[in-house]
C-alpha cells in the first residue's frame, strides 16, 4: 500500500507530534522523585492503591516533611 506525499507528511507529522512522551517512554520512563523512594521502602506490596495514595500525598506536603508523624506534646 503506497501512500500519497500529503498522506506521507501527515503520518510523520503525527509521529513528531507524539514523539518526545515515546522517547521519554523508552528510556526507562520518568526520574523518580524523593516521595517514590520512601514511599517504597515503607510499602511491602509497592505497585498498590495504598502505595499510590502515599506518593500523592507525599508529593503534597513534600518528601522532607512527609513521614514524621504529628506533633508530640
């Protein structure tokens, strides 16, 4: 099947298009932030809901501040 010069132009034109998140795909995805790591060490079971609710929540307050528990009076 032999497609025209505009069909042609198209088609790469929509593989530029959606090219940097497939590149950014095939090198391993995105970086891993502070929340990741910590949120992984503390989850046995990582790939889960709860796991993914930590990060967000972790990413909220920030990877400094997330995990050390309320105030003690």
């Amino acid at each position: 099947m032999h497609l025209s010069k505009e069909s042609q132009k198209q088609r790469q034109s929509m593989i530029e298009y959606a090219s940097p998140n497939i590149k950014q795909m095939k090198k391993g995805g995105s970086k891993k932030d502070a929340c990741y790591h910590k949120v992984k060490r503390r989850y046995r079971v990582f790939p889960s809901a709860y796991a993914s609710g930590a990060i967000a929540k972790c990413r909220k307050v920030g990877a400094a501040n997330w995990g050390k528990g309320g105030k003690k009076k």
